[in-house]
C-alpha cells in the first residue's frame, strides 16, 4: 500500500529550510529535490534554490544549464533579483533558481560585499515583498558539500536546518563538525536557526553497519532523528538521469514511499511548532 502524506494549512510567509552536509555523497540533493516534489504533490507551493556549483538539484528536476540563464549566482552577487531567477518544473507547484558554475569564485567575489552571509537572506526577503505575499510555502536550499561562505548563507537565511545523513562509518564524525558549525551561526548570524531534522539517508537493513548507525545517531541525538529513514534504491539512483525526481520516475519503488513519509513526518514537526 502506497505511503499517505499529511497535508496541513499553508503559512503565510515561506518556511526555510537549508538541506546541509558539508561531506559529499550522503544523499542531500536527492533528498531536497524529492522532499520538494513531495511537498508541492500536497498542495503546497515549493521553491529549490540551488547553491551549490555542481547544479544537480537543477538538473534533477529536468532544468539544463544555459549561458543565457539567471542564477543563483547572479542572484547573490546582485546582478539579478531572486524571482528573475525562477524557472518553472515540470510538477505542479514546484519552482527552482538553478546553479551556475559561477558559484565556484562566488566566495572570493561575496568576501568583499556588505552584508556578505545574508546575500541569500536579503534576496528571500525582497522576494517576499516583490510578491507582496510570499508565493511559497517552503524553501528548500540545496548547500555545497563544504562549510563555506555559500552555506553560511544558507544557514543565515533558513529557519531550520534538514542534514541527511548517510549511514556510514564517519557519519557521527561529519555530524559533529556540521552541528559545531550550526551553534556558530546561531551565536553570531541568526540567533533563531534551529535543527528541523536528521534523516538518515542509504540504509541497508542487510548490512549490520547501518543498523548500528541508526542506533548511535539517535542515541546521541534522539527525536531529532526523523523516524524515516530512505533506503538504498536503485530507481533512486537511477532517476536524475532522466532529469527526473524519483517520485516522478517510479513512485511505488521503496526510495519513493520513504520520501513521501519523510515529508509527512516534517510537516507534522512543523504544525507542533507553529501550535508551540
């Protein structure tokens, strides 16, 4: 039987949400790019900022890389405004400002600007009141494997932080630096910037590595570890080269139902905050 999503009231300003892992490979495009399919498969309004120079959010969700194209670089260096960079997918409510390679010199460039860890910030915001009413629901930023100044934007702007977190040997190692980095933040850019969940991404209920990983972040971390944990899948894997999220690809396959609870439980975490 297919999962069953939970839909709650739409908010009246975007909530942010920054997906971050600064190691590389643990599943945080996919899981931005099909936790926004999913999302925006309920009625809500999802918009995927992809700052990361690689572009796979972008190209994930069918979106090819143009010269003649404005993005997130342009956007953050303020040659464009952010709802200039906003291209339609091809699910329903479902938006993205794409990648540039550009991203890659961004830093040195944003070292000598004002207000450089709220560039992205600053450009949400001016969104929202371009729109007069946001046109979002959620924001989801899809960060650079790496805790640069692109992250520290990210993380300045959102709300909350979502890390996916590959069920691996070093896994509590990268997690521990990542959370370092979130109580910097919060000290000294964004006081209200909190941890919306862990989610355990690659989990192989044969291999006992998995199993183990699973007991040690919860043990440290407890309900912040989302009860949902996404599976090793090949349809998942499979899916971003037909420039597709996999929801759309196969969704029967185990990858796919995991996104669609995954979502479900985030928006109950959400509609427990907003009633706190």
């Amino acid at each position: 039987m297919s999962a069953k999503i939970l839909k709650h009231p739409t908010s009246p300003t975007p909530r942010i949400l920054a997906v971050a892992n600064q190691k590389g490979g643990v599943g945080k495009t996919t899981t931005a790019i099909n936790l926004g399919t999913a999302l925006a498969a309920v009625g809500e309004k999802v918009l995927v900022i992809d700052l990361d120079p690689q572009g796979n959010a972008s190209t994930g969700l069918g979106i090819e890389r143009s010269q003649e194209q404005v993005s997130t670089y342009e956007v953050l260096v303020g040659e464009a405004d952010l709802h200039e960079a906003v291209q339609g997918s091809e699910i329903p409510g479902l938006d993205c400002v794409p990648s540039s390679m550009d991203l890659l010199g961004a830093e040195l460039e944003l070292a000598e600007y004002n207000r450089k860890t709220y560039r992205l910030k600053d450009a949400i915001e001016k969104l929202i009141v371009f729109s007069e009413a946001s046109p979002y629901t959620y924001i989801l930023v899809d960060c650079p494997p790496s805790l640069n100044l692109l992250t520290i934007n990210s993380l300045s702007a959102a709300d909350a932080i979502l890390v996916p977190l590959q069920c691996e040997f070093f896994a509590l190692e990268g997690l521990s630096q990542l959370l370092n980095t979130v109580e910097r933040v919060k000290a000294n850019l964004n006081p209200s910037l909190e941890i919306q969940g862990i989610v355990l991404t690659m989990f192989d209920r044969r291999n006992s590595l998995s199993e183990q990983v699973a007991q040690d972040v919860r043990g440290v971390l407890g309900a912040k570890v989302y009860e949902t944990v996404i599976p090793r899948n090949v349809r998942v894997s499979e899916a971003p080269s037909y420039g597709k999220p996999v929801l759309l690809y196969d969704n029967t396959c185990a990858g796919s139902q995991a996104y669609i609870r995954l979502a479900s439980e985030i928006i109950r975490r959400e509609r427990s905050l907003r009633a706190a």
